[in-house]
C-alpha cells in the first residue's frame, strides 16, 4: 500500500512539474508596437521618434478621372456610368475587378518599400463597407477584404498604413474627390453622418488590435472653398463636432490608435478647432498644393501645431517640379512635418509610377468626354469608340497598371526624397 501511494505522489509530482516547463515554454504574446502621440512628435512604443515619410494609394479604391486622362469626367461614379454606356455595366463591373485586383499589389508595396517610404496612406470610398453599387460590386464586406491586403503587406515590407475615407457619406467637400453632389452633405445630413459614424466604429471594431496601422484620418480634405461668408462658417463649425463623435464611437472598441484629423478648405484651415486636445492620441493633417516651397508657404500651419502642442503632417503634397517637391521636402523636414506625396501612381507621370497609356486610348478619352446627358447623344458617341475597342483598351489599361509594367519616374522619386534618414 505505502508502495503504491508512493508511486502515485511522485506521478502527481511528475505532472506538476511538466505543466510548469509547460507553462515556460508557452509562447509570450506577440508585444504590440502601435504609434502614439507624443507633443508635437509621433513616437513608438519604446518612445522612438517615427517622423512619417511615403506615398498615397489614389485612384486604387477612389477612380478620379485625371488619373485615367479624363479631364471632365473625373468621379467614381461618373467614370462608371461612362464605362457602362461604353462597353455594358457587366463589362464595366469585370474592368473594376481587375482593376483593383491588379492595379496594387503586394509587389506595389515591396517597391514602395525599397524606395524608403516607411508610411502608405490608403484613401478608400465609403461605399466599400456597404451594400451600394460600387466598383463592380454590391458588398459590405470588399473594403475589409482590400484592407486586410494592406494590412499583410504592409507587415511583410515594414511599412505603417493610414487609412483614410476620401469619400464619405453624403460627401464631405462637394466637389469631384469625395464622389459628391456637388455639396458636402455630410456636415447637414444626420442620415449621412450616422453611416459616418457607424463605418468607423465597425473598422475600429476590425483592426483594433492591428499596430501595423499608424491612425484614422476620418474625412479627407472637409468643405471645399467653394462657399463663403456665413455658409462656410456654419460648415466648419459642423466639423469638429461631428470628428468627436466619430473618435467616440471608434473609442468603444480602439482604445490604440491615432486619429488625424483634417481641416476645413482642403485640409488648409484650422481656426474652426475649439477644442484640438479632446482625445488623448490626435494628430493634424494638412495639404498643400503650389505655391512657393518655402515655411511662409505653410506658417499657418506651423502656428497652429505649435499652439496646440500636437503633430502636424502633410498628408498629400506633389503635382509640381521636381525642384519645387525636393525643396519642400527640406522645408517640412526642418519643421518636422511628415508627409506623403500625392499620388504613388497614375496614367504617364506626375507620380513616383506611371501607367503606359494603351494604344489608341484616346478614342476612349473622346467617348468619355463627349457629351452623353441625353441617350441621343449616347448614342452618337458610340461612334467614338466601338465597344470592342473598349474593352481591348480597358483590359490593356489594367495591364499596363501591374507592377511588373509600370513605369518608374526616377527623377520624381529621387526629388520626394524617400531615403534621407536626416529628419529632425
């Protein structure tokens, strides 16, 4: 009996034991390194300065019609009601597809990479995460499943992601780059803002856990410039608000990351913030597009950051000389403002990569741009371009934007100034 009881006490110390070298050799959780404010820097977990540097995904999940060499068609849903009269909506759909299948890839990424960008920023339509017709689908679920890439790419190449929803409900400037009607519905519309809101809260609920994702610009570019006096003050005063009930929604389940946060007239005004500390983990985002490449260029914005004590970054630059974005680059390096050049690729030039125009292109210009308000005159255009040579040059379009194809604008990549590890 004292045998027996003996061999059980030392089986019950032998299991003990192996659970303990159980217990040591269990995996440690992964450690999370999300970004955080800190004053006027952006800063990683172990308290490391991350001054941001990169480009901007335009035209992937938001079409603009100049990035297709489309001068008076030039929104999402102008340039698929266009392809739709061309080639049929079944076509048009299947162009979409493989336009978003193809156009960025984890290859787009890796290149970027190499390049020194250590920051994509992802503008997205608001459309992505719900049922409405949008880019050949009907689907709540694409804008997660485009994200997601995102999110495994940027891990695999090192790099941080913004998101950023540059066409929100309603519309949020009122002109062609939020897919608007024509007026920024979204500051007046309480319909608008709920699915605002909603969208937000159900992202935030998704990636919350995600540190490979630097922050939420929640609306891109807020109230264009186009109105005045006391209509443009009641606009900006309708902004602030309603970010604070976004970061609070997003607050719910994201407690990590940080929330940028744009001005009114094309993220160039600030004065409409009464309250800029709300949140604990805020940044501000600004734009800046000609005008001369020096720091009387963007005071305001200087003033504004340093009186608010948070970080500043210049969320879409470009579209100039050369010598004008390198000299901007030291402009905002010296006066530790981040940024990320506008746009990463597009049809011929003006961005780090380029899209070879098909052949024959034109002829799908010349239909796009015809006038097309009556069915008369959608008719007549058809003579323009066949509806075979649509999609021939649809499909070249998507061959021509694989990474594998495109072009590479080396003086433009050079001039944006990518690899300089000198930022202050």
């Amino acid at each position: 009996m004292k045998r027996i009881c003996k061999f059980v006490l030392c089986g019950i110390a032998f299991l003990a034991l192996a659970n303990i070298a159980c217990v040591r050799k269990a995996p440690l959780p992964e450690e999370k390194d999300f970004l955080k404010v800190q004053g006027k820097d952006i800063v990683d977990s172990k308290g490391n300065k991350f001054y941001i540097k990169g480009t901007n995904l335009g035209n992937w999940l938001n079409p603009e019609g100049y990035m297709f060499g489309f001068s008076k068609v030039n929104s999402a849903r102008m340039i698929n009601e266009a392809l739709c009269q061309l080639v049929g909506p079944t076509k048009a759909a299947q162009f979409w597809q493989s336009f978003k299948d193809n156009y960025i890839t984890e290859s787009d990424f890796r290149f970027i990479a190499s390049e020194g960008a250590n920051t994509v920023r992802v503008p997205f339509h608001y459309k992505l995460f719900t049922n409405e017709d949008y880019m050949g689908l009907n689907d709540a679920q694409e804008g997660f499943r485009r994200l997601d890439s995102c999110v495994s790419w940027a891990k695999r190449n090192n790099l941080r992601l913004i998101l950023d929803m540059h066409d929100c409900p309603g519309g949020q400037t009122g002109d062609n780059i939020d897919d608007s009607y024509g007026y920024p519905w979204l500051l007046t519309d309480s319909v608008a803002q709920k699915q605002f809101i909603n969208i937000w809260g159900e992202i935030a609920r998704k990636y919350s856990d995600e540190d490979v994702i630097l922050g939420y610009e929640l609306a891109n570019e807020p109230v264009a410039t186009y109105w005045e006096g006391e209509e443009r003050a009641y606009l900006n005063s309708e902004l602030e608000p309603l970010y604070k009930r976004v970061v609070a929604e997003i607050r719910k389940s994201d407690p990590n990351h940080i929330i940028l946060l744009g001005g009114p007239q094309w993220n160039s005004y600030f004065g409409n913030f009464t309250d800029s500390k709300f949140d604990g983990n805020i940044m501000y985002t600004c734009h800046r597009y000609g005008g001369d490449a020096t720091p009387e260029a963007i005071r305001s914005y200087i003033e504004f950051r340093d009186s608010v004590g948070l970080p500043m970054y210049m969320g879409e630059i470009g579209h100039n000389t050369e010598e004008w974005m390198n000299n901007f680059v030291k402009v905002m390096r010296d006066n530790n403002i981040g940024y990320t050049f506008w746009p990463y690729k597009k049809i011929e030039d003006s961005s780090m990569t380029g899209v070879s125009t098909p052949a024959g292109w034109e002829k799908v210009v010349a239909f796009v741009e015809a006038p097309r308000s009556s069915y008369s005159q959608i008719r007549e255009a058809r003579s323009l371009c066949s509806q075979e040579e649509g999609e021939e040059m649809l499909r070249q379009f998507v061959e021509n934007s694989r990474a594998e194809k495109m072009l590479k604008h080396e003086g433009y990549i050079n001039a944006i100034d990518l690899k300089n590890e000198n930022h202050k």
